[in-house]
C-alpha cells in the first residue's frame, strides 16, 4: 500500500531536484491520488538554490507548500542545514554525503548519508544522483506501487531525452539496492 509523503527535495539548481520531484508527482497522478508538487528555486537558476515540495495523499491537500517534511532529500550541506530540523519525528532524510561534508544528526529522524553523486559517477550516470535518492526513499517509504514507478518515469522524462530512461531506470534500482 502506497504511503502519504510530504517531501521536500533540496539542493543546488542543474542537479535535478525539480525532475525528481515530478517523477514522484507523476507517480501519484498515475494512481489517481491526491498530489501537489510545488517548485522554489533562486533567482541563478543551475547553481543556486532550488527546492521543490511534494504532496501526495489519499486526502485533498490543504497546501502545496511542506514546512514540515516527513521525507526529505537533501543534495548539499546548506540544504541539509536548513531542513533536517524542521522534519517531524519519525521522518526520514537521505542526504548525499558526497556533496555534504557535515550529515546533520537527530535522535527522532532516521537519516541516512548516502554518497549518491559518487555512486552516480562510478556508473556512468552523471547527473543520476536525484533518482538514485529517490529509489533509496521508495525502498524505505514506498510512496506508490514499482509499477507506477516506471510508468511515472516514463510520463517524466521529456521526449527529446527517451534516450536516458534507460539511464533513470539503472539509477532508480541502485537507490534501492542500497
């Protein structure tokens, strides 16, 4: 059974944050659930902040916007700074350790330092660590079915890009190899 989220996903801009966060919009748009995915980045675009907020439930969603996450991907140290504290207790945060020099700590959210830009790179998928911590955080709160998983991504990638789903999908099961 799919589980209700309320994520947010953190980093730089060009890291693909936006991407993952309508791979798992989509997914719930796919099981006709409750979903909102709501965008936030700086004005730099690629290399400045972005951020985005992902809804998806079985109830309709009062706002677009999570200001408190209940799962959070954070893809550099400044992102995991900022949210980490602000998850409730029992949440989960996967925070790429290779672009994070310092994993934030708590006692009431599990939070697992994955080194996902690395993992990307040694398998020649530049630019893969945002699916790489997605399908980490579908193997530990499975947001949808693995069926709607890849249709999803299938609905996500643009079609001047097909020839990188491929590419997502290695990503995605690599996440949740680990």
């Amino acid at each position: 059974m799919a589980q209700n989220i309320n994520i947010i996903l953190s980093g730089f801009g060009g890291q693909g944050l936006l991407f993952a966060g309508k791979l798992i919009a989509n997914a719930g748009l796919v099981e006709g659930r409750e979903i909102s995915w709501l965008p936030s980045y700086g004005p730099e675009m690629r290399g400045g902040t972005a951020n985005c907020s992902v809804c998806l439930s079985d109830e309709p969603i009062g706002s677009p916007l999570v200001t408190e996450p209940d799962a959070l991907i954070a893809m550099n140290q400044p992102s995991a700074e900022k949210f980490v504290p602000k998850m409730v207790p029992g949440g989960i945060a996967l925070v790429d350790s290779t672009m994070t020099a310092e994993v934030p700590t708590r006692d009431d959210v599990t939070i697992i330092a994955i080194p996902a830009t690395q993992l990307a790179e040694e398998n020649g998928l530049h630019g893969g660590a945002n699916i790489i911590l997605t399908g980490k955080l579908w193997k530990e709160r499975p947001f949808c079915e693995r069926a709607t998983l890849d249709k999803a991504l299938e609905k996500t990638v643009p079609a001047k890009h097909k020839n990188l789903l491929g590419n997502n999908i290695k990503a995605l099961e690599i996440g949740m190899s680990l």
